[in-house]
C-alpha cells in the first residue's frame, strides 16, 4: 500500500519561483494552479482542513511537521462544506492554530508531483512528492533529493523551516492582517 508521502521541500526566491514555473510548464506536465486556505488545528497530531479551488478536505499526517515521509490520511468533501469543517473541528474543542493562504502550481514531472508555492507572509517554496510503500519511502527520498539537485536547488535544512514555521505561527494573525 503506498500511502506514506515522500517530500522534500526548499525555500526558493521570487526570482527562482518564476523561472521554475516557465521551466516546468514546458518540461512536465501541468496539473493545475490553486488557491488555498488552510486551518491548522491545536493538537498532537497534524490535523488540517483546507479549501481549494476544487474541493475541501480533511487532512491528517502522522509523524511530525517537516518529516520528509508521514502517512497521510486524506477525505474530500464539496468546497462549500469547509465552514462545515471548520464549525465541526471548534464544536470538537479544537482551536485554530494557524491560517495559511496560498497560491499553488502543481505539475507531474516524469513520476514525481512538484508544487510551487507562494504563502502569504512565509514565502516561496518548491515541493517535490511521491507516494511509497513504507519499504520503499528511503529509495524515493533519494531519488526526490537527486531531483532537486538537478534544479539547482539546495535542499533547505529542517531546521530553518521549522524555524520559520515557529515565528508564522506566533505571528501569523499579524502577518496576514486578518
């Protein structure tokens, strides 16, 4: 069963943002530009609803955030029903943790999904992610990170997210200017 994600993921200038979009644009294939809304939610686990352009979700990784390969639990809904969500998760006892807003270009690239994101206030990212077996997760983060290497793209250290991520989170109401 292929149901643990394999990511690695860098933090990219403007600059490299655009010129990976131009790149993958004729070099993969396009899936999809996006806007997204994110809830992160206050607990142990990664719990998450979104929005998109397409549909609502429920997400929850295991592991922990920044991980480079989590099993991810994933169930769809209409994109009307996100309030539903989100009423669901609050009438539960959850608070909200953070709000993220995103603007996201999805390709296939051979066997390998890339995103090219840009979050509001935190930044510009590139995420190369494919699917695996729990016996196969350490061969396809190796082939992701040869990937990014070929970008010319230095994988960012956990660190530094995590990092970033602390601030977005003790931030983010600032930030955004809900």
């Amino acid at each position: 069963m292929e149901n643990i994600e394999v990511e690695i993921k860098s933090f990219i200038t403007k600059e490299e943002y655009n010129e990976l979009i131009k790149f993958f644009r004729k070099n993969a294939e396009f899936i999809n530009e996006d806007n997204q809304t994110t809830y992160y939610f206050d607990c142990e686990q990664d719990l998450r609803i979104q929005k998109n352009d397409f549909f609502s979700k429920i997400c929850l990784k295991k592991g922990k955030l920044h991980d480079q390969y989590r099993e991810e639990i994933e169930v769809k809904f209409d994109k009307e029903d996100f309030e539903y969500l989100e009423r669901l998760f609050l009438n539960l006892g959850y608070n909200i943790q953070i709000k993220w807003f995103r603007k996201r270009h999805s390709f296939k690239w051979a066997d390998i999904d890339v995103m090219l994101d840009y979050t509001n206030s935190y930044g510009h990212i590139i995420e190369l992610e494919s699917k695996s077996s729990e016996e196969n997760k350490g061969i396809i983060l190796k082939k992701l990170k040869e990937r990014l290497d070929s970008l010319n793209i230095k994988l960012t250290p956990r660190e530094e997210f995590e990092k970033k991520f602390e601030y977005y989170k003790n931030n983010w109401k600032e930030l955004i200017k809900e």
